[in-house]
C-alpha cells in the first residue's frame, strides 16, 4: 500500500514516514500543499494523509481540487483542529477520516488498516485465502494454522495480491505498493519476493500471466 503523506513539521513528518513504513507501508512525504497536489495528479497512492495547515496551498484546498478531478482515494486528515466545524469542514470536503494531533501512532495505523479494508469492500480484519489467513494489524501469516516468516516486502506484496483477488495485478501496480520514491529495487526485485512466496506458500497460489502481471484467483 503506498501513502502519499503531506505534512509541513519537519519532526512529525519524520516520525510518521518512519513508523508508516515499520508497519510495512510504502510512503511519499511532500512538506507543502502545491508539492502534494502534483503529487496526486501525477501519481498514483492508495492512501493520502493530509495536514489542513499546509504552506503554498492550504489542506482544504488540496482535498477540493483532489476531488474535483474525481480521484477517490481515501484521505486521511491529521491537524491540531479540534473544533467540530474543522472537523465537519474536513468531513463534508470529501475526507474520509480525522484524526486531531497529538497522534499516536498506533491509533494511526488502525485507521489506515480500517481505511484500507473499505476501499477493498470487506469488512473483516483477517484476509483469507484457503487455509491462509494473513492478518493485517499483527502482520502475521498463517498457513493450515502454522505460522509462516515473510519479509515486510513478501508481506506486503501478499496483502496486495490478497485484497485483489481474482484481478490480474501488473508489474507497476506492484511495484507502486511496495515501493515509495527514494526506494530503488532492482530490476528483478518482484520476481525475487515472487519467488519467496511461492517457495513458502506453495507454487500455486500466485499466477503468472505471461506478459501481463500476477495474481491470486478467487477461491
């Protein structure tokens, strides 16, 4: 999952890019508001966490231009604004949650997975594939009840094969979860992390389609 983060302290910023990316995710972070907004009609994120008080272009301003290009992506607001107009302002602008700085970080990424499970349909916690069970919040596999090591990539990649199912995922799309702008995998790095869950989980639970990209059927 890649999030793009567009937070102006310097200090917040950093811990939050540091702690997102403990948790497995791909993250982008941009220090002002016109840094974002070509961020988002440029690229593609699966998650934007949004700071109100931004420089250059205001946070509101940024989430109404965002949705005025019809982009539906879930966005998550952070800010020191507690007041209920704020939080309706933010609301009614097409946010999808609000969370009110001091943040914890744990609280943080709960939202993120709930934010997550509703762009992909599902209400559960757990992802569930046969026997497999891939839990988001522990981030912890299971295979017929035994517990299974992977990598934070492997995980990762898993999770987005797993929340897509029966779609055919291509290489960019991939490599958009797992990878943010200062990452350089190398140019086989997907077919490596490919390889290891395959190698862990059984060769046929991800498909190859020739020239098109990867995926797991529907069970």
């Amino acid at each position: 999952m890649r999030i793009l983060l567009a937070e102006d302290d310097p200090q917040l910023g950093d811990g939050l890019t540091v702690g997102l990316r403990q948790d497995g995710y791909a993250v982008d972070w941009v220090k002002d508001g016109i840094a974002a907004d070509l961020a988002l009609k440029s690229e593609s994120f699966d998650l934007l966490v949004l700071d109100l008080g931004l420089p250059r272009l205001a946070g509101l301003e940024v989430l109404a231009r965002l949705r005025g290009r019809g982009q539906t992506l879930p966005v998550l607001i952070l800010t020191a604004r507690d007041a209920t107009g704020d939080k309706i302002a933010g609301l009614d602008g097409g946010a999808d949650d609000y969370l009110v700085k001091p943040i914890d970080l744990d609280e943080l990424a709960a939202r993120v997975r709930a934010l997550a499970r509703r762009t992909a349909g599902r209400a559960a916690p757990l992802l569930r594939h046969g026997d497999l069970v891939l839990d988001p919040a522990a981030r912890q596999v299971t295979r017929a009840g035994t517990a299974v090591e992977l990598s934070a990539r492997e995980f990762s990649l898993l999770q987005t094969l797993l929340e897509n199912r029966g779609r055919v995922m291509t290489r960019a799309q991939l490599e958009g979860a797992l990878y943010g702008w200062r990452d350089e995998p190398d140019s086989n790095a997907l077919e490596v992390h490919i390889h290891h869950l395959r190698k862990k989980l059984g060769a046929d639970l991800i498909k190859t389609l020739r020239g098109v990209g990867y995926m797991v059927a529907k069970s």
